[in-house]
C-alpha cells in the first residue's frame, strides 16, 4: 500500500463514532478483529487449527504477529516475525506481508522491502521461517524477488497454491509511485500502469521459474491503481481478489475478477465486495481470502490514520462472492 497520506483523508471525517468491540463479532458482516493499526492483513491456517495474521510496520515492529484460535476472537502477538533483514533493504516500511506453508512444514513469508538502491521505492522480498512456527521468526532471502524499480517497484505480494501443487506469487507493479502527481500520484496524465503479475515458483515458494505474467492492471473505474492481489481458487475458477483507487481514498474497495485459467484473461466483474458506508467501514481494503474461499481479513480506517484488522465470512457461489 501506498505510505503517505493525501487531502483525501479528509473524506474519513466521515468515520463512525461507534465501533464495533474488538472481540464481538456483529450480526452480519466483517467485525473489528484487532483494535490498533494493522494494515494490509493477511493470514494462514495451520495444521492445529490456529490462525495467524500478519501486517504491515506498526506497533513496533517490522511485520506484526496476531492469533486467533476460533477466527473470532484476534490477539496481537509481541513478536517480531522479520527480526533480521536481507541486504538490499532498508530498516522501515515494510508493508503487505503474506505468509504461505510449504510442503516441509515450513512457512514462507512474502513482504515489500524498501529498496536501498532507490529509497521510497520497494522490492517484493521472501523470507522463510527458522522452524515450524509460523509467528516466525523469518530468515530472509539474501536477493529480492522481485524488483521493477524502473516501472515504480514491486509490492503487495501473494502466494498460491493451484490445484495441481504449483505455486505462484501475485504482486503488484508500483507504478503509480513514480507517477506525475495527483490522486495518489497518478492522477495526471499520463497515467502509470500498476500491473498485477503472476510469477510461478518451485516447490521451495521463493524461486522463479520463467518470466512473470500480467494478468490484470488498472483502468479508468479503478482510479489511479490497482493493488492488493490474492489469488483462490473456487471450483474450476480463479479468483483474483484486489483493490481500487488511493487507500486514502473513501472511494478505495476490495473487488474481484475472474478466471477459467490461472494466466487469464481474468474478466472484472467490477463488483464492489467492501465499500465505503457499509457496514460502517470506510476505504476498506487490502484483502484476504482463505484458499476455501470461506474467510475474508482486511482493514478499514477506524480513526484517522489509524487502519485497524477487520474479520468476515463469506461465500461463493458460481462466479459470485457474497459478504455472509
């Protein structure tokens, strides 16, 4: 996600005064699952039954740690999940991280590292973990895995698992960052793309094989970006979970297109699954969805500059996902 904020923030003078409690989860629709900045959530079941989530810089920490035994009721972990860094990046704004588990028990965690070779801009990095403990912590991998600085950088990464036990990486090209100003920097023309690929990698989840693919990139309905790609698939379809606009922005959602193979072409379906006012959400984004496709993780702004977790349900049915 995009670090500054615009005059867009004014719009979230808009935010609810009341907020749901952190550990009541509301009649229908996402609940609060962590009161405290913790944004571009992201999680992974394990074999036990217990959810992790992690998120972006906040609280101390580098990438933040939360648990949950039942999906409901979230706590915030004093654990540093990235204590050491690889050589390329610098000390501050790692962003998006997205953690995996490997064939061998081991987890692979895939975050957006700050360049030291174009500060302001990132690489996509990969780390895996020292033992089997998914709270970590992770060992990164001494390269990046993705750069694109001359195209804006790499962040926003996610890994999947396709049915035939290959493993991808989606991220997104950060074009707007290098952008001609505006909203979120690339509201004046010419406009930047912000391309989401698809890397395919060996078992081990950190090394490439081949060149990446583009499967989707912004157009006008989307404002000035696309970010925030997760991949699913749900019975013989691709879902490619994403959001629009500046996350500053109250016009920021979390969308979806679909696929009938995991290269494309993916079709937007330019349906809004999270938008500002419901809900009492607002610039709700940065997406996760269980590999089921059963369970969402997101953020939304519960007080200015302050993005706190939130948790839901949902379902799909055909090509159609629905917010329970």
């Amino acid at each position: 996600m995009w670090p500054s904020f615009s005059s867009n923030i004014l719009g979230l003078a808009l935010l609810p005064l009341a907020l749901a409690s952190p550990f009541q989860k509301r009649a229908s629709g996402p609940w609060m699952a962590l009161d405290t900045d913790f944004p571009d959530p992201s999680f992974v079941g394990t074999p036990d039954g217990t959810w992790y989530a992690f998120g972006t810089n906040g609280n101390g920490k580098r990438v933040q740690v939360a648990s949950s035994s039942d999906f409901q009721k979230w706590t915030l972990l004093d654990k540093e999940a990235l204590p050491t860094l690889g050589g390329w990046e610098t000390d501050v704004n790692h962003w998006a991280p997205h953690v995996i588990m490997r064939n061998d028990g081991k987890y692979v965690m895939y975050y957006s590292g700050e360049a030291k070779s174009d500060t302001g801009h990132h690489c996509v990095g990969a780390a895996v973990s020292q033992g089997t403990d998914p709270s970590g912590p992770y060992i990164p991998q001494p390269n990046p895995f993705a750069c694109n600085l001359d195209k804006g950088g790499s962040i926003d990464p996610a890994g999947f698992l396709d049915s035939d036990g290959t493993r991808y990486v989606v991220y997104k090209v950060d074009g707007n960052s290098i952008g001609n100003g505006g909203d979120c920097n690339n509201g004046v023309a010419p406009i930047k793309p912000t391309p989401i690929m698809l890397q395919k990698v060996k078992e081990d989840g950190v090394t490439p094989v081949g060149d990446p693919v583009q499967i989707l990139d912004r157009d006008s309905s989307d404002g000035p970006l696309v970010e925030a790609p997760n991949l699913i698939l749900h019975q013989g379809t691709y879902f490619l979970f994403y959001s629009t606009h500046c996350f500053t922005d109250p016009k920021y959602d979390v969308r979806y297109a679909t696929a009938t193979s995991i290269t494309g072409p993916y079709t937007k379906t330019n349906t809004q699954l999270l938008k500002t006012g419901e809900f009492g959400m607002t610039s709700p984004g940065g997406g996760t969805v269980s590999g089921a496709g059963d369970k969402l993780v997101l953020h939304s702004f519960c007080e200015p500059n302050v993005r706190c977790a939130y948790a839901a349900n949902i379902s799909i049915k055909g090509k159609t996902v629905t917010v329970l």
